[in-house]
C-alpha cells in the first residue's frame, strides 16, 4: 500500500492543470485495473479526466477524486517522505491514501461485484464537470462512501457536511473626478460598505430559528461571509464599480433557499447605485438523516474488528458527498486515510491506520451491497 501511494504522490495532480489530471487518471487507472482485474471507463468532461468501474449491477457506489489543491512543483517544497509513521507529500491526505485504501479494500473482497468505483478529477474545485457524473451514479444505490479523509486524527466519520452557495454582488455606480466633482459621480465602493454589512448580518435572518421553522441543526447556524472586495480603477475616480465575493455554508436545503432569498433581495442604499447579484447555490447540504443507518452498520463493524469505537461529526466543508445524499443515497464520508493538515503545509497521513480503514471499508461494502 505504501508503494502505490508513493507513486500517485509523485504524479502530481493540480486541478487547474488538465494534462497532470490526465497523467494522473493513466495512473489512477493501472492501480485500479491491475488490484481489480479490470480496466476503467475514462470519462473526459470538458477536459478533465475522471474514471470509473462497474461491477456487475451496482448496490454500492465509492466516490473518490485524484486532483489536489497543489499546484506543479509542489513536491520539490513538499517530498514524498514516510518518517516516525507517517506519510508526507502534496496530496498524500487529500486523498491518495484514501484511494489506495478502497482500491486494495475491494481487492480484499472475494469478488467486486455490485459496486461502482468514481474517481473524479475536479472536486477540489467544486466539481463543476463531474457533478452529473456523480449523481447518475449514486441515483438508486443502496449505499454511497466518500474517501475524504477523515475529520480529525482520531478517525472521526463525517455524518454530516453543510452545503454551499457562492456569490458575487456588483455595484454598478458612475465615475467621476474624485477632487473637481465627486458629487457627480455615484461612489460603488461606498454602496458596497453598505452591501457588506447588509450581508454580514444575514446569518441571522438565515437561520434556524427563521421564520420557516425549521430545527436546529447538527451542524449549526448558517455562515454568509463576505470574502473578495475590489472597487475602483484610479486614485482619483469616484469607483463606478465595485465587486463582493460571498461564501455561504448552510446545514439544511431549506436555509439554503432561505439564503438565496436574501441575495437576491438585495437593494441598493445609495442613490442611483444598482446592484447584480450572480451566481448561487453549488453544493447542497449532506443532512445527519442521509448517514445515520450507515454510522450504525460502520460502528458496529469496527467493534466486531476489534478497532476503537468511531465518532461521527458534522463538518463545515463539502464534498461529493453532498452530491450523492442530495438524490437520496445514503452516504457516509470520511472513511479514508486518517492523519490532518490537508492543504497545509503540515498535511500527513498516519501509516499505521490505513490497514484497520481498509479493513473497515471492506466490510462496510460487503454488508451494504448484499
């Protein structure tokens, strides 16, 4: 196992970088075909390469990607090195170990049948060409498990994910000489002063003690912040333009359409100034009730394996999984390598684990496909 993770480590895989996702995917791909005895499907969506094996008539589906965060070059800053136990390398968390853990979890099996293997090459950047890949693959299935990492260095499942929705606000307001006559022209960057408060205050407005009703969610209230600013082109022009990047995560679909309604109502303070509100919803919520009976089935399998006795906790970021629970699979993520930094400079797997994880999977996939 510690070879074949090596070698996808130095295959870097930028996901801006198509071609290193293809070479990666040529790689991904001989792992699979030579532990599963079968050659994938190579799917290429608007130049990004993703890959995946059916096995007779899926129950289970096992999502995983092979694009990371780290651009070319990383591995000379970051090399692949396993010292004191654990793995290092642009990658190795998120989430090569963890597809060297399900390709060699399926291979443990007397047969593969009854599942189906997705591994996307654009889901650090959201998944925009593999979304409908991954949806039509999890429609139906019995079972879904995500080869994120896990939560933290104890092992922790992830049971729930809030989902995402991604803005820009611009401000479109006039120009003017900014000493002769400011008065003539409409200041966007001010409108946007307004704008950034009115957003900052929405979480309130969003969440779940809103006027839809809703419970109180595991995973907590809704976060709308405003990220990006930029306004203006010269020193001494009134800013006829002004932009706001706005991140939200949301624990529910409802707070989600909730938020959306509060974007788009968004008006202009100052007068003269208009406003355009883009983009939307990206990623929907992954719900507690979407993992609950496969936590249990997770649980009660690492008891009988012997290992330490799972967590599962929600977590602010998304995943695919978000995805395959959004069209009713059930899913459960977090089931591969276990270590933290991902994305950091500290990211690091932790060997001794992966071994008891693969065990784990593998009986989670036999029990969830019968």
């Amino acid at each position: 196992m510690l070879a074949d993770l090596e070698e996808l480590v130095l295959c870097e895989s930028f996901s801006a970088d198509h071609a290193a996702v293809a070479r990666s995917a040529q790689l991904v791909g001989a792992l699979g075909a030579r532990l599963l005895g079968a050659v994938p499907e190579t799917i290429v969506v608007g130049g990004v390469t993703h890959l995946r094996w059916t096995f007779g008539t899926p129950r289970v589906l096992l999502v995983g990607h092979h694009d990371t965060v780290w651009p070319g070059g990383s591995l000379e800053t970051h090399p692949w090195s396993v010292v004191d136990g654990v793995a290092r390398g642009p990658g190795v968390l998120d989430m090569k170990a963890g597809l060297v853990q399900m390709f060699h979890a399926l291979a443990s099996l007397p047969s593969p049948e009854g599942v189906c293997v997705l591994v996307t090459g654009d889901e650090e950047v959201g998944s925009p060409t593999s979304r409908e890949l991954i949806e039509e693959s999890a429609r139906g299935l019995a079972a879904a498990f995500v080869l994120e990492a896990s939560a933290d260095e104890t092992g922790a499942l992830k049971t729930a994910r809030k989902g995402t929705s991604r803005y820009e606000v611009v401000v479109h307001g006039k120009a003017a000489h900014a000493g002769l006559e400011p008065h003539k022209g409409i200041n966007a960057a001010v409108e946007a002063a307004h704008q950034v408060l009115a957003i900052a205050g929405f979480g309130v407005s969003a969440g779940p003690d809103s006027a839809d009703g809703e419970a109180p969610s595991a995973l907590g209230a809704p976060t709308i912040t405003p990220t990006l600013l930029s306004a203006g082109s010269t020193l001494n022009t009134v800013p006829a333009l002004a932009k706001i990047s706005v991140d939200v995560r949301v624990p529910t679909a409802a707070a989600q359409d909730r938020t959306d309604e509060l974007m788009r109502g968004l008006t202009a303070r100052t007068p003269g100034a208009r406003l355009t509100v883009l983009g939307g919803r990206k990623r929907p919520p992954m719900e507690p009730s979407s993992s609950a009976g496969l936590f249990g089935l997770a649980s009660r399998i690492a008891s009988e394996l012997g290992q330490e006795p799972l967590r599962g906790v929600a977590v602010g970021g998304a995943s695919d999984g978000n995805y395959t629970a959004s069209v009713g699979c059930p899913t459960l993520d977090g089931l591969g390598a276990v270590g933290s930094g991902a994305h950091a400079d500290t990211e690091h797997v932790r060997i001794a684990t992966m071994v008891p994880r693969t065990q784990l999977l593998a009986e989670l996939v036999a029990r969830a496909r019968r």
